[in-house]
C-alpha cells in the first residue's frame, strides 16, 4: 500500500489546494486519478490489488463507472477474464438506444470499479442503470475512500464498499515517507472529520424506486 501512495503522490494524481467536488463541497485535497492511463504498470498493479481485495469469483461481469475507472476496468476484465459492461452516461438518440453495452442475462452479478468516492452518488448512478437493465450488484472495489459518507450512504442502498486505501491512511503514509507536512496532515484530516456528507443530502437513491431496491 505504502508503494502505491508514493507512486500516486509521484504522478501527480495527489493535489493539494482549493477544489470543489462534484457534491459541491469544497476541499484542501483532490485526487486526480485520470492521469494514471499514462501509468500502465501502476494500472496494472492497482488492478491486481482490487482483484485481490474482493472475492471477484462471486461476480459475473464487471463495470467501471465511468470515465476514470473504465480503463481500471478493463484490465480487471482481462486479468479476471469476467467480461465486462459499459454503462453509457447518456442513452443514444439513435441506433439502439442502450444504457449498457456488452452482453449480460437477467440477473448477473456485477462487481462496480471506481477511483474516488466521496458521497456514493456516481457509484449509485452506474447501479441504478444497471439495475434498470436487469443486472444484480452488490459490491464495489474502489481505490480510494474519502470517508465523507459514502461507503455508509451505498450500504443504505444495498452496495459493500471495499476500498484499497481511506484517505487516512493516506495522508498517513505520505507523511511517513515525507512527502507531506504534519501541517498538511492535519489540514486534511480536520476537513474530513469535519465534512461528511449526509445521505439525505444526495439526491440520487435506490430507495426512491421500489422497483429497483
Ligand atoms: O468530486 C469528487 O468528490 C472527487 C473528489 C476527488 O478527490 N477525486 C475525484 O475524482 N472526485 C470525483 O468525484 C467522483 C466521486 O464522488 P461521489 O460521486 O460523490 O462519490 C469521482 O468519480 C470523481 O469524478
């Protein structure tokens, strides 16, 4: 784990400054993990480490949320060899009009890939879809938690999070290595202690639609 904070601090994908989530939450710190595509082998090796947290036999497809996490995807997809499918954010208008691509039965099992979560919605968002398509999920392997909320806020919907590293442990071991100050630490620490996001707050949920839960 230690080997991975160092080589996403190295890349880049660890900002540090004033950025705004998608929630609309402000923060001292962003993980940027787009520019990890021009990392193959940290890919690959954070793709093994996700395959090695879940018990990725008890799923039948895997799906990225996209965009970010569709390249992760993929080599989970190859590495594992359970095909994947591909949520779309927008239908098309024309052609076939699907949400999902690839091909799936009525009741699959499908493991969820994502990079960052902060309140849930995004993972919540690729369900539903899924879910609409007839696809059963109940997990979600991500590589990073900001611990805002969002693993208790997908377990209300009936999703397990797991997670590679908490930003915690993090921030932790980039100080270890001195890559960070303790002032920075602290920094980051108090705005999560201090900035969860309530489930109540986030507007999208499988509860809404009986249908779907
Ligand atoms: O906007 C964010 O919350 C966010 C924070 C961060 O540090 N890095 C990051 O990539 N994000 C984006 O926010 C999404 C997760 O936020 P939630 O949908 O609130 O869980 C990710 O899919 C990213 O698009």
């Amino acid at each position: 784990m230690e080997s991975l904070a160092v080589e996403l601090f190295k890349i880049n994908a660890i900002k540090f400054g004033d950025y705004k989530t998608k929630v609309g939450l402000y923060t001292p710190v962003y993980f940027d993990l787009r520019v990890i595509i021009s990392y193959p082998a940290l890919m690959e090796s954070l793709a093994q480490l996700m395959i090695e947290k879940v018990d990725i036999k008890n799923s039948k497809l895997v799906c990225g949320v996209p965009y970010t996490a569709l390249p992760i995807a993929t080599i989970i997809s190859l590495k594992s060899k359970l095909p994947m499918v591909m949520r779309r954010k927008e239908a098309k208008s024309y052609g076939t009009k699907k949400l999902i691509e690839g091909v799936f039965s009525d009741g699959d099992s499908c493991l969820i890939i994502e990079d960052v979560v902060t309140s849930g919605s995004s993972i919540l968002e690729t369900v539903k879809d899924l879910k609409a398509s007839g696809i059963v999920c109940s997990d979600a392997i991500v590589l990073l938690d900001r611990e805002q909320g969002g693993e208790a806020f997908l377990a209300e919907n009936g999703i397990k999070m797991h997670s590679i590293l908490t930003i915690t442990e993090l921030m932790r071991l980039l100080l270890e290595r001195g890559f960070i100050t303790a002032e920075i630490k602290a920094t980051v620490d108090d705005y999560i202690a201090s900035n969860k996001v309530k489930s109540e707050n986030v507007t999208i949920s499988l509860k809404e639609d009986p249908c779907l839960t």
